[in-house]
C-alpha cells in the first residue's frame, strides 16, 4: 500500500498513479511505484539536466538500462505525467514523497524510495560530489542526511546506534525536506538557466522524436500502438 504524498495512510492514490502501479507492475523489470518517485525527485533536483532520453531507460529496467520497451502511448505518458507532477510540487516547495506502508506493523518503509533516489544519484556522480563544496551549509547537511540514509539501506544486521534509529523513524519527515533543500539549491545556483524550465509535455507529436531516446520518430516506435 502506498501513502499518495501529504495524504492518510488510507487515502487511495488518485486514478493516473494506480494506473501507472498497473503499468510498472506489468512491466516486470520496472522500478515500483515508490522507488520511481523518488528516483523521479533525484532526477528533477540533479544540479545538472538529465533528459528522459537517459532516465527512462533505468526507470523501465534499473538492472539493465538498455533500449527502453513501452507497449503503449499511455504507459510513456504517465511516467511523464508523474515526472512533471514531482517538478511542480518542488517548484511549489510542497514535495512529499510517495512511501510503502508495512500495514501489518504501520512502518513506513522510506528505504524503497531512497533506492530510487540513490540511482538518479548515480547518473551524474560526480556532479553529486561537486557539492559538497557547495558553502551553504544547509545543502552539506541536506546532502550528507540523504547520502547517511542510502547507507543504512546497505547493512544488513540491526545498528543499536542511537543515532540511526532516530533517522530511521525521522526519514519520513527529513527527506522531503532534504529534497527541497537541494532543488531550492539548484535553482538558485543555475537560475538562468532553469528559471523558465518547463514541464516535459505528456503529448508527443507522431513525427517527433521519441522521448526514450532510440533516435526514431514517436510513431515508428513507442506510438506505434
């Protein structure tokens, strides 16, 4: 079960979110739902631009980023549509992520989606280590938070550190808070050049190239169903 951003744990998700669960599920080899907001986040607050040439092929297969598969015109629109729903969240300074909620013992499980964020960090990591030169010391302990909960996702036994259990319960509220903090970062570093940024838009033209990158037009390949 997911948590749809500032929402109860109960609320369902709205429709274009259950039908892109649908999509990811069909897919197979597709991030989930949660792993891919978050991996959508680290993408849209990269201090550099990475094109859904790129992305869309990790989303669809983080094991094996080749050439991105999409049966359908809807699967690539609503992969699109949440990309652009997380971009104007952050750009309304009111992003919150979409976690998976453990019913049975009502944890939040935080880990699925910082995954998610780790691998948008992996496509531009030396642009990522760039700022920790960055002199504003909000961004360094934004950054180290999110880098100290990627690392607690690698161990595999129970830390009695006090201070990781305390970030464990705090995640939920820290990183949504950690990721504005980068994006407002972001902006303010490359104002020119990401001031007017738009929204990729969900409608491809058939003769346009298409936006996973193969280097074909839309129509001869992911519109061609």
């Amino acid at each position: 079960m997911l948590r749809y951003r500032s929402m109860p744990p109960q609320t369902k998700l709205p429709p274009y979110l259950r039908q892109l669960e649908r999509v990811l599920v069909r897919l197979e080899t597709a991030m989930l739902l949660s792993e891919l907001d978050g991996f959508l986040a680290g993408v849209v607050i990269c201090p550099d631009i990475i094109l859904p040439s790129e992305w869309l092929s990790v989303a669809l297969d983080p094991e094996d980023a080749g050439e991105p598969v999409l049966e359908h015109e809807n699967d690539l629109r609503l992969i699109l549509r949440h990309y652009n729903v997380v971009l104007r969240d952050l750009d309304r300074g009111r992003y919150a992520p979409l976690f998976d909620i453990d019913i049975l013992h009502g944890e939040i499980l935080w880990e699925v989606w910082i995954e998610g964020f780790e691998r948008a960090m992996a496509l531009r990591p030396d642009v990522w280590n760039d700022l920790l030169h960055d002199p504003d010391e909000n961004v360094l302990y934004a950054l180290a938070g999110l880098r100290r909960l990627i690392a607690m996702t690698k161990v595999t036994t129970n830390s009695n550190d006090g201070l990781t259990a305390l970030l464990n319960e705090a995640a939920p509220d820290l990183i949504p808070d950690w990721v504005q903090t980068l994006h407002a970062a972001r902006l303010s570093d490359s104002e020119d050049q990401f001031s007017n940024i738009q929204a990729m838009s969900t409608k491809v033209g058939r003769n346009d190239p298409c936006p996973c990158g193969s280097g074909k037009k839309y129509k001869k390949c992911c519109g061609m169903n």
